[in-house]
C-alpha cells in the first residue's frame, strides 16, 4: 500500500493507561475539506485493554521503525505519565518501506508488549490513521470482533494489508484491515461454500467441496473461475493444509488431508500462476512445513496399505517432483509440525510426544523424542503450529491454543476469554508478526505475539 506523499513533519505520541493505550499524532496541512486535520496511530492491548495495565508494569513506551530484513531501530519512547514525546521527520521521510512498532517495556527493559503495522511507505504515517495492536507477549488475547459468527473458520493473509475470514459453512466473508485493525463484511463475496482458500501476491485462491475453483485479485471486481493445471484437479487437493513458503508463494498439500490420499501440490505465485508438484508417495494424514533454503518438508501419514508407511519427503523450490529424506514412514497422523531453522523440523503428535526431525542426518535417521510432553488430543483437521517471531511455538490442536518454548521442555496451555474446546478453527501468520485464531462459532479473533 502507498499514501499519499507530503511535507514532512514531527509528530507526537501520547501515553494513555486506558483501551487506547497511546495515539502517535500529526498534524497536516489542510488540502481541500476531505482532507484531515491529524493523522493518528492508536494503539491498543485488545477488545479487554489489559496490555498496558497488567502487571508486571510496563515502566517505558518505546517506538521504532522495523525494515524489511528485520532490523528494528528505537525513534523515541516515554513513560506512561511523560503523556508525549517529538518523533524525529525521518520515521515519514524516504521513499522505502516499513513497519512502526510499539514496544511496552519492563523496568528491566525487557520487552512485555508489542505490537507492529503491516509494511507501508514512510509517508503513509502522516497520511493514513491506523491502530498497533500491542497485546502482552505469551498471552491469548482478544483482538477484534467479527462480522459474522463463523462456524467453520479459514483464515488468510492477504496482500499484506488484510486478513479474509472464510466460513466453510457459508459463503460470509470478513476482512480484516490489520492497519486499522477493525472487521469489515463483505456481502456476498463468495458463490459458493469454501473448502480450501490460499493467498499469493494479490490473488486469493478458493475452492470448493465439489473442486471448482475461483480466483479474486485484488482491484479486480467479481471472481474468475479456472481451470486446474495440466495433469492435475482441484479435488486433489481440497481439504489440504497451505503452506507459506519463503518465495511467499503458497503450497496446497493434498497429502495433509484426514482422508483421501494425494500425491498433489499445487503452488499459487505471487503472479497469481497455478502450477502442480508430485510428492514421491500418495497419502493422507501428513503433516507438512517449510524449511528456509530447503523446501516443502512431508511426514508422517498413510497410504491406505498396511505394508506400506510412505517416508518422510521434501519438495526442494523450483522442483516439480520431491526428494526422500533418510527416515523411515511411521503412520503417524494427526500431527502438528513446525520447522525450528534451516536444519530442524519439531512434530507434536496426538499424543502428545515432541520430537525433532534432524537434517543433518544423512543415513538411517530417526526423530529425537524431546522433554516436553503435550496433552493428549482428539486430532482436528484444523490442527496447526507456528514459530513465532519471539521463538517460542504456537499451537491448536484439538482446538485447544498452546504455547511450546523453543527448548521443547516445556508445553503451556493459555488461558484467555475467547472459545476454546470447540475441536475447531482456524489458525493464521499475518504480516504484522503476530498469529491469528478463530475458533469455530465464535465472532471474536484472538491474538498472539
């Protein structure tokens, strides 16, 4: 997204321990009756505001711009009764793009809250009112209310900006504006009952029960409907997980699903082209991840054969057909897997065992078995993890949210006010850095950071 350029400015941020926790404002030159007299950032804990109240104390506000490659640099910050203080023009001047981030920090100076703004250009802050959500780090919080209530939830990030809430019991659509943080409903968006849903670039892929497929792109109006890549049919893979690989372009795994084995993939550009991937082995159950520099990884599942228990496998970028990895097929199904690095992929089964995938291993592999035990669950198609920026792991199985320490030693349930137990829902990294749930009948979206 680009605003719209001006002269460049200080601006000022207000501290407030309330809802809104504190308003980065500025004040612009008047260019006509539609345009604003102030420019604001507002920034809140969550539906419940308890992030810049709840003990421990945040001591110090600290503001910064985040870069692309990650890099974050402090620009000012205050205590909660300074009530302000003067952002340098620099934040709004230049032609890249970044991020503000609002860090609440402790009297030690560790960080207790944080939150970020999608990716925009610079002059964007002096044009473009927004919100930070900036919830406790390792709490389950109460972000935002939807539109709808939704029963089957699927959740996608879209063109960086937005999130779409899909209802795989209908054809209700929300989106969610991460720059101001607020649901939006979209009336009659969709023709027909979603299944699956994927996002690359400004392309959002659905398809439905029956394996027809449409796209929507962002500008566009309407949808389009099209046609499977040769060789290849949508009902191969409805019902599989989505996984983001590092190109930003989304992988729909077909093995992954709780029944009716596939070897397909089909990978969504950022062009919004279609094209289909073969796995080395047909199946269902698996779990599937993305290793940075390495590719799609595959594990676990079955073949619908006793003599058969398909091998771990790996989908290298660029590849048409995947690769094995030396480990041997195990059958296990209904897993969550999250990849730690380049080299290590961790898998929480059903029944609780937490183990890791080495692959630096060349020959005769098997997991490592690690300290942590989970609970045990009924497993749920919608099951999923996630590594979260500050390193630790998020997941949902059984529709029950954790939180697992990189260390694997230990498995933490997270207490919160939002619907859990449900067996369902709907699990998302959105481009603030954050992960996203819904669970299935509620209207509220749940965070954490």
């Amino acid at each position: 997204m680009r605003g719209t350029r001006g002269a460049q400015r200080s601006f000022a941020v207000f501290v407030f321990v309330a809802f809104v926790a504190f308003v980065v404002s500025s004040a612009l030159s008047a260019c006509g009756n539609k345009t604003p007299d102030t420019a604001f950032i507002a920034v809140s804990g969550g539906l419940d505001g308890a992030a810049f109240s709840d003990t421990p104390t945040i001591a110090r506000v600290e503001l910064r711009t985040r870069t692309a490659d990650g890099t974050e640099r402090p620009v000012g910050s205050a205590t909660p009764a300074n009530g302000g203080l003067d952002v340098p023009d620099s934040v709004s001047s230049g032609s890249d793009v970044v991020a503000l981030v609002v860090a609440g920090l402790g009297s030690d100076g560790a960080v207790l809250s944080y939150g970020r703004t999608p990716f925009v250009d610079r002059s964007a802050f002096t044009s473009i009112s927004m919100t930070i959500l900036a919830p406790r780090l390792g709490t389950y919080t109460r972000a935002l209310q939807l539109g709808h209530t939704v029963q089957k939830p699927l959740i996608v990030d879209f063109s960086s900006r937005y999130l779409l809430v899909l209802d795989r019991a209908g054809t209700s659509l929300d989106r969610v504006d991460m720059l101001q943080w607020r649901a939006g409903t979209e009336p009659s968006a969709l023709e027909s009952v979603p299944v699956t849903a994927a996002s690359s670039g400004d392309t959002l892929l659905v398809i439905d029960a029956a394996g027809n497929a449409v796209t929507l792109v962002v500008g566009a109006s309407g949808q389009t409907k099209i046609s499977p890549p040769s060789g290849s049919t949508f009902a191969d893979v409805v019902g599989g997980s989505v996984v983001i690989g590092e190109d930003e372009a989304a992988y729909i795994v077909g093995a992954t699903r709780p029944s009716g084995k596939s070897d397909v993939v089909l990978r969504l550009a950022t062009d919004g082209t279609l094209s289909a991937r073969r796995l080395l082995h047909a199946r269902s159950g698996a779990a599937a991840t993305w290793i940075t520099g390495r590719g799609l990884v595959v594990v676990g599942g079955t073949s619908g054969t006793a003599t058969e228990l398909p091998t771990p496998e790996i989908l290298a970028p660029g590849a048409t057909s995947a690769s094995p990895l030396p480990f041997s097929g195990d059958g296990v199904e209904g897993a969550v897997v999250v990849a730690i690095d380049g080299g290590h992929v961790v898998r929480v089964r059903a029944s609780g065992e937490v183990e890791t995938f080495d692959f630096a291993c060349a020959s005769a592999c098997a997991p490592t078995l690690a300290a942590a035990k989970a609970p045990v669950v009924t497993p749920s198609a919608d099951d999923s993890a996630l590594l979260l920026e500050r390193k630790s792991f998020f997941g949902v199985r059984g529709g029950l949210p954790f939180l697992l320490d990189v260390g694997l030693t230990q498995w933490t349930a997270l207490a919160g006010s939002v619907p859990t137990g449900t067996n369902s829902g709907a699990l998302c990294r959105t481009s603030t850095g954050a992960a996203l749930w819904v669970a299935s009948g509620a209207n509220v979206a749940a965070i954490i950071q």
